[in-house]
C-alpha cells in the first residue's frame, strides 16, 4: 500500500510543478507588452529633447534624396540667396522659409506635377547651416557666436560665455532666425535653488540671444552702505525700500531735506523731497528709476552744507555698485 500512495504522491507534486510553470510563463506574456508599452511612452520625452525642424535659409547647404532615383538626387546643394535651390532635371525650387519635411513635399509635388514620377518620395536634409551658431550678446562675460550642436539650450550658451556679467538684468529675449520680429523673452531664475523652474529652450543655428542689462539706482550721502545698486529694468523700487538696499540711514541723517536727482532729455532734474513725511505716511511714496540718484544729507544742524547736484552726481559715477538681492526689500 505504501508504493502506490508515493506514486499519487509524486504525481501531485508534478501536476502542482506544472501549473506553476505555465503560471509563470502567462504571467511573463503578460508582461512583456507593459514593458514595451513603458519603453513606447519614454519615445515622446525623448524626441522633446530633440530641435525642433527648423526653416531653410538662404546660404544652407541641402542633400536632396529622391527614392531608388539617384539621377534626380543631389547632394551639397547650396540655396541661393533668393531662396532657390537647383535640382537635375527639375531645376530651380523655392524652398527656403519651409523646414526640411515641407521642401521634400514640395519636391515631390513638382515631380508629380510635371510628369517626372508617379509615386515619388523624397527627404531632404540640411548639410550645413549658413549661420551654425548663435549670437550671444549684451550683459554676459565673453559675447560671441557659440555653436549649437547637439541640441544646446539656453543655459548651456550662457556657460560657454563665462555666465552672465554682474550688470546682467533678468530678462532674456530669443530672435530665432526664421522670426526675428517677433523675440522671445525669458527670464532668468534668480538663483540656483530655483534652476528646477527655469525655462530652458533649445537653441538653434542662426539665433539671436541678448542678455538685458540691469537698471542702477544710486542712493548716496548719509546711508550705511551708500553705492549704486542694480534692479531690474521692469521692478519698482519705491524711495522706502531704496533705502532699506542702502542699509537705512545714519543718525545724522537730514530726512527732511532728501533730493532725488533724475536724468531728464534736458540734462538732470532735481527734486526736494521730505523722507520724514514719507516714512510718516504724511506724503506718498513714490518709485525710483533707472538712473535716479538718491541724496540724504547730514542734518544742517551738524553745520555741514548741501554738497550740489553736480558734485552729487561726480560721486555716483564713482561709487561701489552692488547687487538689489544683497538687499532686503
């Protein structure tokens, strides 16, 4: 009896074997799609990562390939400067303004249209930009033309510069060369904590990128840290919290008696003001602009005289210049 109960015994175990195999392999089938599914949706992310088709200009350098046809295709063919590129047997095409997908369209449309071919296909593909790189300009360390291989973005052509200039404002605007009227403005992340959120776009062969300049005001005389500091172009500092930049003002400090002096077509404007009513809520609290410098004088009852408008903008011309963020607004 013990004999055929080992044999049930055995056959179990092996049915039980079985089933798990077939398990496993059904649950390998099923997935295998889910990763291939997983591997198809990383594709977008990556192509996002790729630049975009840009237009053909003139001064490119064009292959032209049309389908099991190597008598009607071409190589090194330079667009001219009307926008034309020539090709055996149909001659000249306009192709410049169109990416490299339309022009092959445009080819294939012509072939059709003249009788040339049936059914032909073509791709083209640009050899050689006329311009390869971009032009980086304004408030950056070293301006100049840096290539754009690979798909380099913004970021990386400001790195190539040396980085921005201590005079550089946050606004950045883009000409991309198939659009120049119409630039695109960026601004800069202030600082490295906040790059996760800075937008980045690849830049393409032929681009104009222009660094803005930061404004400076000056805020001179009887402050803790009298200098210029630097605020972007677009910020409204108002005379409070000009103040504040310069460390607030120092006991000897004639509030009552502040000048704003101001650059004007006609030369420099200079205007009284009373900080005391100001800081009171007494009067108004007006913006600083670019340019303006900001005098507090020592109080007239330590007997030192105003020292002019003249003299006060010879100093500002003079003075250290700091950043707006090493202030508290």
């Amino acid at each position: 009896m013990g004999r055929p109960m080992a044999r049930n015994s055995s056959s179990r175990t092996l049915l039980v074997l079985c089933v798990c195999a077939v398990s496993c392999a059904a649950q390998g089938q099923a997935n295998a799609p889910q990763s291939q599914l997983a591997q198809t949706q990383e594709t977008p992310s990556a192509q996002a990562l790729q630049a975009p088709n840009i237009v053909i200009g003139p001064g490119d350098t064009l292959n032209v390939q049309v389908f099991d046809t190597p008598e009607l295709s071409t190589e090194g063919s330079r667009v001219s400067p009307t926008g034309q590129v020539s090709l055996p047997v149909l001659g000249v095409i306009q192709v410049a303004g169109l990416n490299t997908d339309q022009a092959a369209r445009r080819v294939e449309s012509e072939l059709r249209a003249r009788g040339i071919m049936v059914d032909p296909r073509v791709t083209i593909s640009v050899v050689e930009y006329a311009t390869q790189g971009a032009t980086l300009l304004g408030e950056v360390k070293v301006p100049g033309v840096y290539p754009t291989f690979g798909g380099r973005r913004l970021l990386d052509i400001i790195a190539l510069a040396g980085g921005v200039a201590s005079t550089a404002g946050k606004l950045v605007t883009i000409a991309h060369r198939d659009d120049p009227q119409h630039p695109v403005s960026i601004a800069l992340v202030p600082n490295a904590e906040a790059l996760g959120t800075q937008e980045n776009p690849i830049i393409l062969p032929g681009d104009t990128i222009m660094v803005g300049r930061a404004g400076i005001i000056y805020i001179m005389g009887a402050v803790n840290k009298p200098g210029g500091f630097l605020i972007d172009n677009n910020e409204h500092i108002s005379l409070i919290q000009a103040l504040t930049l310069a460390g607030g003002w120092t006991q000897t400090a004639g509030l009552s008696k502040a000048r704003l002096i101001r650059k004007v077509p006609e030369g420099h404007k200079e205007l009284m003001l009373d900080l005391k009513h100001v800081l009171n809520g007494q009067q108004s609290d007006i913006s600083v602009e670019n340019g303006d410098i900001l005098y507090v004088p020592v109080s007239f009852g330590k007997n030192l005289a105003y020292r002019g408008m003249e003299a006060v903008i010879a100093a500002a011309q003079t003075a250290v210049v700091y950043s707006s963020s090493s202030g508290n607004l």
